[in-house]
C-alpha cells in the first residue's frame, strides 16, 4: 500500500490530534491487531533528530491510527514548515508507511 499524502496545520502551544482511517481494497477497516503506529516531525528529510513525536495509538479493529500532541510540545516547536510520516508496524517488525506530508505550524500570540 503506498503512503497517502495528507498536511497537517498545528497552531503553536495547543493541542493537536487527528486520526488516519486506513481501508483495504474492498472499502473494509484495516486490520491493525498486531500492530504498533508510530510517527514524528522533522524540520527536514535530512534532519538527525526529531523536532516531535507524536503519541499514537490504534482502534486496531476499526483500522483508524491516532495521533497527538500536547500543548507543551507544540508550544516548543518553533513556528514554520516541517515534513512529517506515520508508519505501521507489524508482529513481524514489517514497516509500512501510511500517510506523509507537510506540517506548517503557525506562531502562537499568547504564551
């Protein structure tokens, strides 16, 4: 399954969450028991290390991965454009990846 491709807009100093739906050929939920989602934000492709990691979670029967981000963290992130995935992972330690895409993170007024 190629990664579908999906921006994201996190206001700096809120909190942030979506979830991905995730359906097999024939329209059906994925089946995600088993597996475990994971996804972070770099401020590039090339970057070492990450400016956040999302706290994700499944509802592994309705196929639908969650992903979010508290306050504190968006609070730190500064202002500006940054590249983002979300991957899968199986009981075999298979990795797929599901979603890519910008993130733009907008300045926040009150501190």
């Amino acid at each position: 399954m190629p990664a579908a491709y999906t921006n994201l807009y996190i206001e700096q100093g809120t909190s942030f969450s979506t979830s991905i739906t995730l359906d097999d050929v024939y329209g059906d939920a994925y089946n995600l028991v088993g597996y475990t989602a994971s996804s972070q934000i770099r401020k590039s492709y090339y970057s070492a290390n990450a400016t956040a990691t999302f706290s994700a979670s499944t509802s592994a029967t309705e196929g639908i991965i969650y992903l979010s981000l508290s306050s504190a963290t968006t609070a730190n992130m500064a202002a500006g454009r940054y590249v983002y995935d979300a991957k899968i992972t199986d009981s075999g330690n298979n990795v797929t990846r599901v979603l890519e895409g910008i993130v733009e993170v907008s300045p926040s007024v009150t501190k």
